[in-house]
C-alpha cells in the first residue's frame, strides 16, 4: 500500500479533506483535531501558522536534566494544599 499523498505547500499539522473540501488542524500537543470548516485555503494558511506559532512560543517541555534535578513542580497536591490555606485566610462561612 502506497503513502497517503499530502500537500506540501501546507503548514504543519493543517489538513486538507477533498472528500468533505474542509481544512484542518491538528493540536500537536494533544493530537485532536480542529475543523476549521470550507474557508479559503488563504485562511486556513494563515490560521495554522497563527496556531503552530502560539505552540510553539507557550510550549517548554522539561528537559531531561530537571527531570533528574528533581526541581519541584506544582503537583495537585501541593496546590490543593495551598488552596485550602487561601480558603482559611479569606473567613468563608461552610456551606
């Protein structure tokens, strides 16, 4: 079986469906895909680049070294723990 044929005039993660004439995009950090709908390919070009830039910019993985570092991250834990600390501190009657 042959390899899918794509466009490679298209930016990264953004689709073309010719059986449906729809574009979409793909989240490469979640792998859901975003149906930008029949809009013009114009469009959809300038949308994906928009989404793959916001991506890029707000994505940081952790590294191997702060992995083995150990740094302390938030976990829930120690966010539920310090929430109930700001509960304490704002005097909110139970319910």
């Amino acid at each position: 079986m042959s390899q899918k044929k794509y466009d490679a005039n298209l930016p990264k993660n953004l689709t073309y469906r010719r059986s449906r004439k729809t574009f979409a995009w793909r989240n490469p950090l979640t792998d859901e895909e975003i149906q930008l709908g029949q809009i013009s390919r114009r469009d959809a070009i300038a949308q994906a680049i928009e989404a793959n830039h916001f991506i890029a910019k707000n994505y940081t993985p952790v590294g191997l070294i702060e992995k083995l570092k150990g740094t302390d991250s938030l976990t829930v834990t120690k966010w539920a723990e310090q929430y109930e600390i700001l509960l304490k501190r704002r005097n909110l009657s139970a319910n």
